[in-house]
C-alpha cells in the first residue's frame, strides 16, 4: 500500500513559521529533494500551503540555484491534490478536491501508485490522528522560537499520539532529522 | 566558571508535561544519573520542587524503586538545591530558599567556586534564556506528538534563541537526546 509521508522543518520548541526559522542549507535541502525523489508520486496540499508554493515554484525565475531548480522542477511535475472549498481551478498537473481530505487520503492509499507526500500544517492534526501518515520527518532547527504557528496547535489533537523512532540524522550545520513512523 | 545546564524531557511538539510521555526507562534513567555527575547544585522553581520532593527523597532512603530509580534517587537527592519561591517558609536538608531574583541569583551562583548548576524548571526558562545565563541545553525529545498543556515556552521571545547542537544520542525507547551550547 502506498504510505503517505510528511516532512517538515521546526524549531526545537515545535514552532513551524517559515518566517521565523532560517533557511535550510544545501545538505538539509538535499533531505528534503531526496525525500521528494524517492518513490512519491503525488503531493497532497492544503490550500494554503498550495498557494505558497504555487506558482512561486513552477516560475524558473525562481530558480536560484542548482537545489532550487531540482526542488522546482519536481513539484512542479508531480501530480497534485489541493484540498480547498473554494479554488477554482489549478495548474501544473493538480486536481482540486472538495471532499473530506482524510476519506481522499484514504481512498488514494489503497489506489496503485508510489508513496503520497502532504504538504499542509493546518491539516497535520486531523490526518495524523486518524492514522493517515505514515511517516514522519522532522527536521529540528537548533533555534528555539516561543511563538507563531506551532506543529500542533493547543486542542487540535483529541489524545497524544505516539510514534516510532526510526532514525536520527545529524546534519553539518546542526540541524537534525527525526525520522519516525505511525505506531502499529 | 560553572556552566549552567538546562535540562529537560520534551515532546516532539514542545509540550512539556511529563505525565504524557511514557515512563522514564533504565536507559533514560542512567542518562540522568550519569549527566549529574559534573553537577553539585540543583535549582528549581517552587512547582518543580515540589513535584520532586520529598518524593525522590523517599525513593533514596526507602530504595523503594529499581535499581535505575533508586541510583537517580540517590544522586538527585544528594546535590544541593536552591528552590525559588516567595510561599515557602522551609525546607528541610540540603536546600535553600531564595526569595530574590532568579537572575540575579543564578549570576552570582555562576561566579561562585564549584561544579555545574542544574536548572530543571519550565516557569524559569524564558527569562533565564534570554538573560544569556544558559551554557548548555539537555533536551530529551520523547517520541510523542501532544498537542495541550504547557509547553517550553508561551510566546515568543523578543529574539529567537540560536544555538549549536553538540551532541544526540538515541535511546531504545524512540527519545532522543539533543544536547545544544549557547552559540
């Protein structure tokens, strides 16, 4: 079955904000181009998220550097999903669906096909809990933040949720990965 | 000087409510056990205290838990402490109360001769991060995902902490130790 993979930078205290965390540097975007690369066949967006990326990501003018033209090109290829009531329409290879993301997530598992990446913090609580995601990155930024949007916001999740350690990687610049995975 | 270490048991999410995590194992105990070694002052705040005396106290006289615990015990009771409270009005053995400024305190405590100082109190950390005053930090990442209760910290700090990451080490259990300097 097709496992379904997050991957995500954080700070120490579990404060997600991009804006408030520093960039990654080539051997942690390496991670994530890897992670991308290695058998996912879809990403799976939340609408926000998806605007983020999009179409920031499919404009070559953005492509500063060799990571970047790897990150770019490949989302930009991949086939997408955005969750969202209310989009339109979507380029670049994507598909909106309206209906209830974790029946989607579900029903796309059991579907042929290579691994699902998501792409969301909003919907990080409801699909974990109910037991979609498989695997997790996190990757651990050695800053500590105190504030703004957090992995879990308070009461999102209904119980705690325990996971299995599966590796640890260090990184030269000291960011670390913690790869886990959905307890059975 | 002494270095001030600020150690604690956090979810991947930065929760800190310890009744959530799974219980400490042999392995994480001896972590504990053997991190207390350059360590000759504890400090706590006045919550933190209590939820650590007289309970570990009783596990070191009584050796009323495994031989993980009842070392832990031993040593954990063993240190000098210094609990910060303004409520308190005594305590038996080898702690002190301090009514005055955390900061104040601890800068002066760093001056003093001795080994490493040990700070182990979530109330505390905001302020004594900012202060500078933390040399090293001992987080242990359980492997849980908690989402409610209290966390390391509450809101932000006027300037991200930025730290170097010095050592990690995995245990059986999924928790993974991270121990980070001031940078």
């Amino acid at each position: 079955m097709r496992k379904v993979i997050l991957a995500i930078n954080m700070s120490i205290d579990g404060c997600i904000g991009h804006m408030s965390l520093p960039a990654p540097d080539e051997e942690v975007g390496g991670y994530f181009n890897d992670l991308m690369h290695q058998d996912v066949d879809l990403i799976a967006y939340g609408r926000k998220m998806y605007e983020i990326m999009f179409p920031y990501w499919a404009d070559e003018a953005n492509w500063n550097d060799e990571l970047d033209t790897e990150f770019g090109q490949r989302i930009t290829d991949l086939d997408k999903i955005v969750f969202s009531r209310t989009l339109d329409s979507a380029e670049y290879n994507t598909r909106i669906v309206s209906t209830d993301p974790v029946e989607e997530l579900l029903k796309l598992k059991q579907a042929p096909g290579k691994n699902i990446y998501v792409g969301t913090v909003s919907m990080i609580p409801q699909l974990a809990q109910a037991g979609v995601i498989d695997e997790y990155h996190f990757v651990v930024v050695p800053v500590v933040v105190g504030g703004g949007p957090r992995l879990v916001e308070d009461g999102t999740l209904a119980e705690k949720l325990d996971l299995e350690l599966v590796a640890a990687r260090t990184f030269k610049s000291g960011w670390i990965a913690l790869h886990y995975k959905k307890r059975a | 000087m002494r270095k001030i270490i600020y150690a604690i048991n956090i979810s991947i999410d930065g929760c800190v409510d310890h009744t959530r995590f799974t219980k400490a194992d042999e392995e994480l105990f001896d972590y504990f056990t053997t991190n207390m070694q350059d360590i000759d002052l504890g400090v706590y705040g006045r919550k933190m205290y209590e939820l650590m005396f007289p309970y570990w106290a009783d596990v070191a006289k009584n050796r009323s838990g495994t031989k993980w615990e009842n070392e832990f015990a031993q040593t954990i009771t063993g240190v000098d402490k210094v609990v910060f409270s303004r409520s308190l009005d005594s305590i038996e053995g080898n702690t002190r109360i301090v009514r005055t400024d955390p900061v104040q305190e601890l800068l002066k405590l760093k001056q003093a001769p001795g080994k490493n100082i040990s700070v182990d109190t979530v109330s505390l950390f905001a302020q004594i991060a900012q202060a500078g005053l933390i040399d090293e930090y001992h987080f242990v990442v359980h492997p849980v995902i908690v989402g409610q209760g209290t966390r390391l910290l509450d809101g932000s700090l006027p300037e991200r902490l930025q730290l170097k990451l010095a050592d990690s080490k995995v245990f059986k259990s999924g928790c993974v130790a991270l121990k980070y300097v001031k940078s």
